[in-house]
C-alpha cells in the first residue's frame, strides 16, 4: 500500500479544511446551543461539489475515491459530528446505496440531483422496537397494483425534516423473517409521510434528528429498490459504506481534541510550569495521537480495499469499532485536561465528548461490532458476494492509498 495522498487529495483536504474553519468554528456554539441546523451548510458544500465526492461524474459526483470520501468526512467532523453526520447519510447510506442497488432511471431521477446537493437523501431503517436486531422492524409494504402502501414508523433518522428522498425499509412478506425485507426510495411529498424532530439529546445537539411516520404511503412499484425480499442485503452494503464515514468521522474528532489540547497545554500553567510538561497530561495526550494514527490505518486501509471493489464488512467494523471508542476516550481526556473549563461549554471539548458517545451507539453498538470481530476470527462468520457490488475505481488519478 502507498500510504501517500495524491496531489488533487491533498488539495481536498485544504479545500474542506478551509471550509470548515470559515463557516463552521466560529458559529458552531451557537448552533450547538439552539439545537439548530443551518441548512445553508449543505448548499455550500454542494457549492464545493463534496455532497457527491465518490459519486461517478456521469451521475453527477465528482468521480473521487472512497478514501476521498474519508478525507471529507474527517475534516467535517474536526469541526462538529453533525455536519459530517449530515454528509455521512446523504452519500455513504443513500447516494452510494443508489450507485450500488438502483435502476438507471432511479440514478437519473434521485442521484443525479443529490450528488449535486439539488436534493438531500436519507435511510430509514430504526424503529422504536428494532435497532440492532433488523428483523424486528413492524413497517409493512403492500403491493396493491402498480404501488405499495407503505405502514409503519422510524425512529433516529438523521435529516429527518431536511431531506427530499429516503431509502426505507419494510416487510413485504413477514413470513420470510429478515428475507422477507425490501427497500422503498420514498419521498417526502408522498401523501401521508411526515416527520417530527427529536428534541433534548445528549449531543449533535446541531443536527436534525428523529421519527418518520408512514400514514398508508402510495410509493410507486417502480420506486422499489432492487427485488423485493433484498432490503436486508441492501441494508447491510448501505451499512458498510455508512460505518466507512463514521470512522473516518472519529478520526476526525480525536484530531479535534488532539488540537484543542495542544492549544490549552500550551497556555495553561500550573505548578509554575506549563501542564503541557506534566507527564499525567502527556501520557493522555500521546493516547490522543496513537489513537488517531491507528484509526486513520483502519480507516485508510478499509477504503483502499472498497477501492479496489471487494466486499469490507469486516474491516469497516473493526474500524467503526476502534476508531469511535479511541473518540470517546480522546474527548473524555480532553474534558480532564481542561479542568473545570472542560466542563463548560467556554471550550468546546465538552461538546467533544458530548457528541463523540452517540457514533459509539448508532450503525452498530460497540457490542455488535465486539460480537462481529470474534465470530470473524473464529471462522463462524465468513462473507458471501452481494448480487451487486461496486466496481473498483478507474482512471481518475484520485485512488490515494492504493
């Protein structure tokens, strides 16, 4: 493996780091503390074509690698877990579940425009009663001629008031247990959708979060998303690429930490000496850097091997895995460098360590991710070829690590 960036990565980097230093730092705090999100974020970063960084030109993206995808979700999240959160589920769960499952005419009419940022996509698999345990899910689909009629309700759905399309998950025939799950691209004007936020979480306080409801939806048959009875499959490549973006993520808050402990060690002095020199504070923030250079090898590694078209399943769960607990540690860290200034909101590591337990949680607890490692190691898990997979990126010179 060449553990260089190309040139036009190294250029994306400075490009999304320049970003979010100038239209996410300085207003950030506020956002945290009103539980806003500022939609003119995306319009932005559309601006800068990054809603469809790995997304093929032909359908609108700009024909980047999935390590490219990385470097983007990084840099968002050194800036706050719910702009790239935002990034993470438009591109890694729905545009790039799209590329993979869709007809050419679902990539014309949904990709197209959400690789340009025109239109913002979502997936909606949670429901009150069903997390890690997919099968579990109650949201039905019935064919009824030329449409189905969706019935049901999803919980913890990133953009939920924000975003145009969703990919959407339900049983068409329950008798078949999770073979019996299809996947639906519904749109927010369908008659009988709607949608309400939740409010009072822990953290990504900035971003918008919470429950779908499906009032007998008519989503046309040709809105169905691959054959019926492959949601579950769907669901699981959907996963994959969203788990990819949320380590990347994570390596990115630890940077953040890394960045704002640096900056507070300098200038805080006790024992008349800077804390920096204390060797309690530099064993936490050696900690900080190993962690971030190990999460960035998985992550790096994981992309290098969805680059070359294989199937990842067990190397982005190790990555989500290690790299979001080496987060929560970094922020947990952080906070006690700071002292009591790390417990107000003066600094923003506590935000840090607010935000950094919820990836800890969501697209596969840490148990899950714990449970998937050893099944793998001790040859009870082994992968099987999806119907479709990706093809290997070709001829653009953007591979990175490769």
């Amino acid at each position: 493996m060449n553990f260089d960036f190309t040139p036009e990565q190294e250029m994306l980097r400075e490009t999304v780091r320049k970003f979010v230093d100038r239209e996410i730092i300085p207003y950030i705090k506020e956002w945290d503390e009103r539980g806003q999100f500022d939609r003119n974020v995306l319009k932005r970063l559309a601006e800068l074509n990054l809603m469809g960084v790995c997304i093929p030109e032909k359908y609108g993206g700009m024909g980047m690698d999935y390590n490219s995808l990385a470097i983007v979700c990084e840099e968002l999240e050194r800036g706050d877990t719910a702009i790239r959160t935002a990034v993470s589920v438009h591109t890694g769960l729905n545009s790039l579940t799209l590329l993979q499952w869709g007809t050419e005419e679902q990539k014309q009419k949904y990709l197209v425009p959400q690789a340009r940022g025109e239109k913002i996509g979502a997936y909606a698999l949670t429901e009150p009663n069903a997390g890690s345990d997919v099968a579990a899910i109650q949201t039905t689909a019935v064919r009824k001629g030329d449409h189905y009629v969706l019935s049901g309700q999803k919980t913890w759905i990133s953009l939920c008031d924000i975003a145009d399309h969703f990919i959407v998950f339900a049983y068409t025939d329950k008798g078949k247990k999770h073979r019996g799950i299809s996947a639906f691209i519904v749109e927010r004007t369908f008659p009988g959708f709607s949608s309400r936020a939740i409010k009072g979480k822990l953290g990504i306080r900035s971003g918008n979060t919470g429950e779908l409801f499906f009032d007998n939806v008519k989503v046309p048959a040709e809105n169905l998303l691959g054959e019926e009875g492959e949601g579950f499959k769907i669901a699981m490549s959907a996963l994959d690429n969203g788990r990819f973006t949320v380590a990347a993520g994570a390596a990115g808050l630890i940077q953040a930490c890394l960045e704002a402990c640096v900056k507070y060690c300098r200038e805080r002095k006790t024992f008349g000496k800077e804390i920096g020199r204390h060797q309690l504070v530099q064993q936490m923030i050696a900690h900080m850097e190993a962690g971030l250079q190990i999460s960035r090898l998985l992550v790096y590694r994981a992309g290098y091997l969805k680059n070359l078209g294989r199937r990842t399943t067990r190397e982005v769960s190790l990555a989500k895995w290690i790299a979001c607990d080496f987060a929560n540690k970094a922020a947990d860290d952080a906070v006690q460098i700071h002292g009591a200034y790390g417990y107000a909101n003066e600094y923003p590591v506590e935000r840090y360590l607010r935000n950094s337990k919820a990836p800890v949680i969501y697209e596969g607890t840490r148990e899950i991710h714990t449970l998937l490692q050893a099944e793998y190691a001790l040859g009870y898990r082994k992968d099987k070829p999806l119907r479709k997979t990706l093809p290997p990126w070709e001829g653009t010179g953007s591979a990175g690590t490769s």
